[in-house]
C-alpha cells in the first residue's frame, strides 16, 4: 500500500520575495539547450533567458531512460536526486532538474494536481510576516505574478482530495538553486522548464514525491538523451 502523503510544516512553499538576478549569456554550446533556456518574449511578464553557464548539464531539461511501475503522465519527484520526472511511454521520461526547500525536503507520498496557475499570485503566511516583516509585511495582500514573484512563471498546487498539501511545483527568481538544497519553498524548477511541465500535465495528474526513505523508487538508467527542439 501506497504510504500516505505526510506534510510537514505547514507554514507554505516559499519564505519571499528573492533577490534579483543577473542574466548572462549562457556558455553552453548545445544548441537545443541554449533554446530550451532562451529569453520568452510572448509571456504575460516577458521572461529574460536564463543563464545556464554554471548548471551542471544533468540539471538541464531532457528524455532519459526511466524504469518506472507508474502509469505514463505521472509525475514522480525524486527529492534526494534533485530531479522530477515526467512519466512517458516506453520506459523513457522527462526529466527536469529542481531545487528542494525544508519543506520539500519534509514528506513523501502521492498527491494530485488540483490547480494550475499562470503567473501566480503569491501571499505570505501570518507566520512569514512574524519572521521577517520588513521582507514579507509589503505583500501581506498577495504580490501579483511577475518576474519578482517568488512562485516564477507557473505553479501546480497539490492536494488529498478536498485537502490543500500547501505543497508546490513552481518555478523561481533564482536559477541558481536548481540542483540544490534551499533554505526555504517546495520544488522549484527552471521557469522555462515550469512553463514546459505545465503544458504537459493537466489537472487530475498523480504526483508521488520521494524522499530518504523513498516508497518504491523507481530504477533508472542514466543513458541521457537531450529532447530534440522540435519536442520542448
């Protein structure tokens, strides 16, 4: 039987607003990468290009082989690994690297994607305002979506049925933290790689988070294989 999705800390994915950051060029020299990472000019909040030069290349958006007993469409967020795969046909998957808050770091189990947002809205916790009001007061009636907007570009929220996880999949106003531990939110992804996983997933999508102690993770092969640009 499946474990039960075991939240911890309540107090939200994400502490407030982040620092801003400095977009260089990026000094990868894969084509495909640098498109799946360019500047998005179309976006509500035109997004600038994201600066891939120092991410390890394990952490960048692309198909690998992926062994898995679940069902294509799922998604199965491995929080040790720092990467979240997207399930697909024929033992293969997407998968995105992503960074890990405390609170990411808290739970395991299954869950369900109940709402997607664009651009979300993002509002602090009374909590959040107690800690660090000079931070988070400003925003205590929501910050609208934005480039500052420390949710990113897009957000999937989870839920147990009727039940708020106050877990999140969204993206950030800090890159470099992908493929790491962060001190604060839930899974956070590249924003190009958010906009790319929120196109691919509609609501009702299972979710099932492992941990340290996972619940029957998956095996994998490492023979990586970039998407090719026509399929980001």
């Amino acid at each position: 039987m499946a474990s039960a999705f075991v939240p911890v800390g309540l107090a939200g994915c994400v502490s407030g607003p982040q620092q801003p950051y400095e977009v260089r060029t990026p000094a990868h020299h894969n084509a495909a990468f640098l498109s799946m990472y360019d500047e998005r000019p179309d976006e509500r909040h035109p997004l600038p290009a994201t600066d891939i030069s120092e991410v390890d290349t394990r952490f960048l958006r692309q198909e690998v082989n992926y062994r898995t007993s679940e069902a294509p469409g799922t998604i199965v967020v491995d929080t040790s690994a720092r990467y979240l795969y997207l399930v697909r046909e024929n033992g293969r998957a997407i998968r995105y690297g992503i960074g890990v808050g405390k609170q990411g770091m808290s739970w395991r189990g299954r869950a369900a994607v109940a709402r997607k947002a664009e651009w979300p809205r993002w509002t602090p916790t009374a909590a959040m305002i107690a800690r660090e009001p000079e931070r988070n007061a400003p925003w205590a009636g929501g910050m609208p979506g934005g480039v500052d907007n420390p949710l990113g570009a897009r957000a999937l929220y989870l839920y147990q049925g009727n039940r708020d996880t106050l877990y999140r999949i969204h993206g950030t106003t800090e890159p470099w933290s992908i493929g790491k531990a962060v001190s604060s939110g839930c899974i956070r992804l590249f924003n190009q790689d958010i906009i790319d996983l929120y196109s691919r997933v509609p609501i009702g999508t299972t979710v099932v988070v492992l941990n340290r102690n996972p619940i029957a993770e998956p095996q994998l092969d490492e023979t990586d294989a970039p998407l090719p640009p026509d399929d980001i």
